[in-house]
C-alpha cells in the first residue's frame, strides 16, 4: 500500500495542529468571555477607602476565577451606596450612619432595602480637634465657634450632625464649614476655623499633619452626651484614641466609634461574597501592608452588623465561627 509522503504527513499534522489551537483558543476565549467585571465604589485617592479597595479589588481578582474586580474613586459611603442601588457599581465602602440611613424606610423616599451587609472593615473614630486659645475646652462649646463638619454629604458631616445634637448643639449654633480632612488640617493649621470633627481611622493622615504643624488639642467624647447619641443611634460604640497616636497625645482619649462595612444588594453573586470573606482572612497581612488599619478587620464583627447579612455572608459566617 502507497505510504503517504512526509509532505501530505506534515500538511496533515499541521493542520490538525491548527484545528486543534483554533479548538482550544476558542474554547479559552469562551471561557474568558464568562468572566464578570465588578466594580467596587472607594472613596478619595487622599483617605483609606481607595488603597485598601485597590488591594481588595487585586486580591480578588486573583482568587475569585468568575470576576476581575477594579476599585473606583468616589466621593465615599453616600455616592456608593446610591451608585450601588443604581446599578452603577456592584459592592461598595460605607460606613454604618450612612448604611442604616439608607436602608430605613422611615420617611427615607430613598431607602434601599436591598442593601445588604457583605464584609466588615475597621471601625471609623470619632476627632474632634480645636485650635490652641480657641476657648473651647469641650463639645459644648463649639457654639458660636467656626467648625469643620467634612465635606457636604460625607459620612463624616453625618456624624458631626449625630454629634452636635448630643450636646445640644446644630447647625444654627455654629458657623459650620464643608471641608475635606486635608483642607480642615490647613484651615486649623492657619487659624481659619476654631475646630474640626472628623470620622476617620486612626492614625489619620490630616489629624497627624494637624497635631504636628498646628497647636490643637483632642477633645473627649464621653459621658451623658454619648448616652443620648448611642440611644437614638445604637451602632456607635466606645473606644479610645492610644496614647501616642498623635504628636502631644499624653493620655488615651475617649471616644466613639462606628464601623466600616462593604455593602452591596441582596442580588450579588454569593460567590463573589464568599471570595471577599476569603480574601480578608487569608491575605490579611498583605493588606496590613498596604495600610496597617486592615489590622482592625475583625469579620467576627459581621454578627454587629448595622442591617441584615447577605445571605452568603450569613452562611460563611456561620460555617467559619
């Protein structure tokens, strides 16, 4: 029988070669066209919420085999949440005033009660700084004063309004600012206003610049006032500011604090909820790394949570306890 030559041999090979990558190489791309992307709403480039959403969305998208994750600047916990509900991005950072403001329905035309816990971050800590020779040596005397509340609509100007009505005090009784974090550490810096509240974790970039360039003193928040914030808002809770965590900070400081949180709605694919669990507890020291703040991530805290868990959550936290 005539053998075929080593020509048609090759030919035929080479075709099959070529069938079989042409084969193969669709399939991949069949693959890969099944990958989701998902976007994960942040915050600033200047603040925590970026870095750390940045090293999650990476992490994420190296365990999780059905997403790539990207994190997106945003204005923070009020423009995820409302991006979140639209549709716009799929998981977002927020911080629990903002999360349980937008998942009541009490009077809230725009509630979201979709909106469901998926992880939890570090806690946000109450600051409230003034400037040296102010006058005010508490709280309670910031009225009449010129204060830094954070930027208009921020989380932080959420909890300054939580605060000042804890001491009897609102807007109509100051001379209030809308500043971001750095522009209040100027603006104390250069004596423009006499005090700033913030709601950021510590060490906090513009407190330290603050206490470094500026003569300005931490004030307490404790007492009778904290009682009457923890009654109508029960998700704040009593922590301290170390000794040491600033420049001049001689004693711990007593203080308030509420929790950070990813949200996203009941609808998120469980797996990318179960990959995000999975990727705070195993790579936890990679996140340290990018900012050491990822030390306070405690994921026992999800049974505190300020609304109700994702299923998914619900389920890995109690698989995991």
């Amino acid at each position: 029988m005539r053998q075929p030559s080593q020509s048609t041999t090759f030919t035929c090979l080479t075709v099959g070669t070529l069938l079989l990558l042409f084969v193969s190489g669709f399939a991949c791309s069949g693959e890969r066209s099944q990958v989701q992307f998902l976007s994960i709403g942040t915050g600033g480039t200047g603040g925590i919420y970026y870095p750390l959403g940045g090293a999650i969305a990476s992490l994420l998208s190296s365990n999780d085999q059905e997403h790539t994750y990207t994190a997106e600047v945003t204005g923070g916990s009020v423009e995820n949440i409302t991006r979140i509900a639209n549709g716009q991005i799929d998981l977002g950072f927020a911080i629990g005033t903002s999360i349980a403001e937008a998942f009541s329905k009490n009077g809230n035309p725009d509630s979201t009660p979709e909106l469901r816990i998926i992880a939890p971050l570090y806690p946000n800590v109450a600051h409230v700084l003034v400037r040296d020779g102010s006058g005010v040596m508490s709280v309670a005397d910031l009225g009449g004063k010129a204060v830094s509340v954070g930027a208009a609509g921020s989380g932080t100007e959420q909890f300054a309004r939580h605060l000042l009505a804890a001491y009897a005090l609102d807007y109509e009784s100051i001379d209030e600012r809308y500043l971001s974090f750095s522009e209040s550490s100027a603006a104390l810096r250069d004596g423009a206003i006499d005090g700033a509240i913030f709601s950021v974790g510590y060490p906090a970039a513009a407190v330290l610049e603050a206490t470094t360039n500026a003569a300005v003193t931490l004030l307490p928040v404790s007492g009778e006032p904290v009682e009457r914030l923890r009654a109508l808002y029960p998700f704040y809770t009593d922590t301290e500011i170390p000794v040491g965590t600033y420049a001049g900070l001689e004693t711990n400081i007593a203080t308030v604090a509420v929790m950070n949180w990813m949200v996203g709605l009941e609808s998120l694919d469980p797996t990318s909820v179960t990959s995000l669990l999975d990727v705070l507890r195993e790579h936890r020291e990679s996140l340290i790394r990018v900012n050491k703040i990822a030390a306070q991530i405690d994921l026992a805290s999800m049974e505190d949570a300020p609304i109700l868990l994702h299923p998914a959550a619900k389920n890995w936290l109690e698989t995991n306890r």
